[in-house]
C-alpha cells in the first residue's frame, strides 16, 4: 500500500509496450479503493507518429494508426486541468473528477479501461477509448464513440473486448443517472492537499513494469 502524497507512475500498456505514461500523486490506497491526483501542470508522455511515415490529419485517426501498428514514439503533453481518479480493483472504468481553479469544478469524466494492475512502479492498465462525460448537474455524453467503433471494426478490439466495453459503459450509466458511488460523494468540494509538488515522470517510465 502506499502512503498519502507517494508519487506513482500510471503506464498504459498495449501489446507489451508503454502507450502513455503519466506521474501521479496518491490520495489514498485502501482494499477497496485507490485516489490518485493528477495536478494541472503535469508533465506526461503521449503516443506520437514516428517520423518516417505521414502524420494523421486528427487525434483518432492517429491514435488508431498507432495502436494497429505499434511503432509510436512519444512527446510530452503538459495535464491542462486538475483531476481526482477514483479506482476501485476489477472495475472496467476510473472515474475522474476535475476543476479548471480550486473551486471551479468542470465536472467527471468516466474514463473506460482494463482494471487495474498494480507493478513495481505504481499501477498498469489501458484506455479503451469510449469515455462518458458527466456535466456538474449530471448530464451526460458518450465521447469518442466513433473512435470506438472503429478500433472493433478494424479488430484492434476484438468483439469479446467491444461488448465488455459496452457493458461497462451502460452500467457506468445506470450509476450516473441514479447518482450512485462515487457521484453520491461530496467530491465536487475536495481539495488537494497544497504541500504536494507536480510530480515528475522517474527513469523506466517507458518499460512495461512487473
């Protein structure tokens, strides 16, 4: 278990190699349940287009390229806002509260994903591109549905992953629409403690940890 204010490292993986990392701070580690604060400012690796081959025109287009080929190299992207992550072990999804300002709360995001796996640098798991996006009054939208639909239609998703995926999402749904879990908790009026630093990325980020 780690310690309140413990920095991690958060790798997604895909087919054996690191799809983008990223530092973050631990709120809480408990049998039940991992808080983890990713603050704005940020610094974390994202997949890119290598070099040697024409760039996509727009993110899914590129994000699709590189998930069916495997040849991303990577660059930074600096987190524009600051987000609470609330994972429970097994669950098909992370849920993510986020604020512009202390204060202003944008909303959550249900950010759907492999569970999670715990590794020697902190945790692993992999997004799956369907997000729902959950406004402050609850209102809702899938997002990048269209990306979605094509990873299966090209079999980067195999059926089996698609349906699971789905199934997540409309019970991800359910527990919006009826404010269970986490959207029953006070978390629009959380505050980060304001000692923690913005993390950094540690040497081996971009090996697949055990």
């Amino acid at each position: 278990m780690w310690e309140p204010g413990d920095v991690i490292v958060h790798q997604e993986a895909w087919r054996g190699r690191v799809w983008a990392p990223r530092p973050m701070i631990v709120v809480e580690d408990k049998a039940d349940r991992l808080l983890l604060w990713i603050p704005k400012g940020t610094v974390r690796k994202i997949p890119a287009t290598p070099l040697d081959r024409i760039d996509p025109s727009t993110k899914d287009a590129r994000a699709i390229e590189n998930l069916a080929r495997g040849d991303w190299i990577y660059t930074d992207h600096t987190w524009e806002v600051s987000s609470l992550w609330i994972l429970c072990p097994g669950d098909w999804h992370a849920v993510w509260i986020s604020w512009s300002e202390p204060g202003a709360q944008l909303g959550w995001y249900v950010n759907l994903q492999f569970p999670l796996r715990r590794t020697s640098v902190g945790i692993e798991s992999m997004d799956l591109m369907l997000d729902i996006v959950v406004e402050p009054d609850f209102s809702w939208r899938l997002k990048d549905e269209g990306e979605f639909e094509e990873v299966v239609r090209r079999g980067i998703f195999d059926e089996e992953l698609g349906h699971r995926v789905r199934e997540e999402a409309r019970d991800a749904i359910e527990s919006i629409e009826m404010k269970q879990g986490p959207f029953a908790e006070p978390w629009p009026a959380w505050t980060a403690d304001p000692t923690w630093p913005i993390p950094s990325l540690v040497d081996g980020w971009d090996v697949v940890a055990k």
